[in-house]
C-alpha cells in the first residue's frame, strides 16, 4: 500500500453557505492511510517555507501528493463545479502552527 492511496471509503458531499448559496465540498477518508502521511511529515527536518500571514512553518508537499491530489479531487471539481479543465494545485505543503494562541494577530484568528 502507498500512502497517497484513495482511501476505499471516500466520499463527499456538498453544503451551500452564505446568502448566495455558493457550494463548498466536504471530503471525508481522502486517503486510505492518512497516519503515514503524518509520520512522514513527522520526519522531515527542514521546514524552510516562512511568511508573515502563517503563524508557523511549513514544508513542500511532495510531487507525488499533489498529484494525488488532482487525480483524486479533479473529478470532484469537474462534478460539484463544472470546471473542464484539470484543476492545478497552487499549494501543497506541510504546515506546523508554532505560534502560542496569545501572540496571533487578528486576521490569523479569524475563521478561513
């Protein structure tokens, strides 16, 4: 088993929010072994990705997942959206919040 496999039990579905009613996708079991994703973030030593908006560190996803990514989540968008063409994952990365909840500024408090 690798551990960008589609998980057997994936699903999603859609809820409509806000006043215009825009869709918003839910995934549940996106991957069949989400726990060796983890570990192998949990291995990695150099965190080099900084920035003022994020209130930790992060570290490049690897190829591999974002192209899981696409192959699993691209006939989602197709369906949910009516996107015709393939879905490009702008960002794919490790992230680690390093940043106690007392020193985040505002925006990094607000639900996104």
């Amino acid at each position: 088993m690798d551990i960008y496999d589609q998980h057997p039990d994936f699903k999603y579905h859609v809820n409509a929010i806000g006043s215009e009613g825009e869709s918003v996708v839910v995934v549940d079991n996106f991957l069949e072994d989400a726990d060796a994703l983890v570990e192998s973030a949990e291995t990695l030593n150099d965190w080099p990705i900084r920035s003022p908006f994020y209130p930790g560190v992060r570290a490049p996803g690897e190829a591999k997942y974002r192209h899981t990514i696409k192959q699993i989540l691209g006939p989602v968008i197709y369906d949910v959206f009516g996107r015709q063409k393939e879905p490009e994952v702008e960002q794919c990365a490790f992230s680690l919040v390093t940043t106690p909840p007392d020193q985040l500024v505002p925006f990094q408090r607000m639900p996104h």
